[in-house]
C-alpha cells in the first residue's frame, strides 16, 4: 500500500505543478483498482502532494520566485490587432485588478474564496493560489485552508467508487 501512496503524492505533486495532469482520474482509478487503500489515506497523500506543488505557484504570485527569462513577455509594438484586444479585456483585467484590491483590503474574503475553491475547484484552483500570492495571503493559513480543503475534496473522490458501487450492485 505504501508504494500506492507514494506514487500518488508523486503524481499528486505533477498535476499540481503541471496542469494537463488530472489527478482525479487517478485517484478514480486507483480507488477502483485497488480498493483496500483507505480514501483517507489517498486524499492525505494526494493533499499534501497538491499543496506542496502549488506551493511553486503561490511564491511565484508573492514575488519570492523568480521566473526563467523565456515566461518573460517582451515589449511588443502596439498594433492595430494589439490594441483591439487590449481594448476588448479592458474591463476583465479592471475586474481582477478589483477582485486583488478588495482582497487585500478584506484578507477573510480570500480565506473563503480560497477554502471553497481547493474543495469544490470553483473559483479554480489555480487562481486563487495565484491570488493568495498577490494579496500576501500568510502561509500557515495557505496550507493549512489548502491541505483540509484539498483533504476532503480527494477523500470523497477516493470514496466515490465504493458509494456508487453499494448503490448500483
């Protein structure tokens, strides 16, 4: 059981840094195929493999990570195309430049946004990690919303197969 749970932090830990990575058809997966892991057991493992990945991504949004030079965008010349796009998010980037402010005014709001979002993945979770960089979010409270949020979301999932199984069989 215990090569199971590594590979799962392992793979828990990719999917955190790597996107295209799904982590709940594995989980899924591994449940089905090998039922006598306990869904605790996986949705710890795979809880600290995704804090721990996304924690890459919440120093990159503080600052603390510095990103290699080819993420960097260089200046471009304004064209025409350019700017009609520029002209078209105009008011998304206004948007997220509010959603950060008010953040940042009131730190319990991204608590929450933060907290339902590494359970229910809505807002994604991605964003908000990102935006808990950016608002300074302290990091005990980062890991610790992320670890029990992500814990219960992967500890239910894990538990899906068995509780659909009962029903239908």
């Amino acid at each position: 059981m215990l090569p199971w749970l590594c590979l799962t932090l392992g793979i828990a830990f990719g999917s955190a840094v790597v996107p295209f990575v799904s982590i709940e058809l594995f989980v899924i997966g591994l449940a089905t195929q090998q039922p006598q892991i306990s869904c605790l057991l996986l949705g710890a493992a795979v809880a600290v493999g995704q804090v721990g990945g996304k924690l890459l991504y919440y120093y990159a949004g503080r600052g603390s990570i510095h990103l290699p030079a080819f993420l960097h965008r260089r200046p471009r010349p304004l064209t025409a195309r350019r700017a009609r796009w520029e002209l078209r998010t105009k008011r998304v980037r206004a948007w997220v430049e509010t959603v950060r402010a008010k953040c940042e005014e009131h730190p319990h709001w991204m608590l929450g946004t933060y907290s339902v979002s590494s359970v229910v993945g809505l807002p994604p979770y991605m964003a908000t990690v990102v935006l808990a960089g950016l608002v300074r979010m302290r990091l005990s409270t980062f890991v610790g919303a992320g670890l029990v949020g992500r814990f219960i979301r992967f500890s239910l999932l894990a538990a899906s197969p068995a509780l659909f199984a009962g029903w239908f069989l």
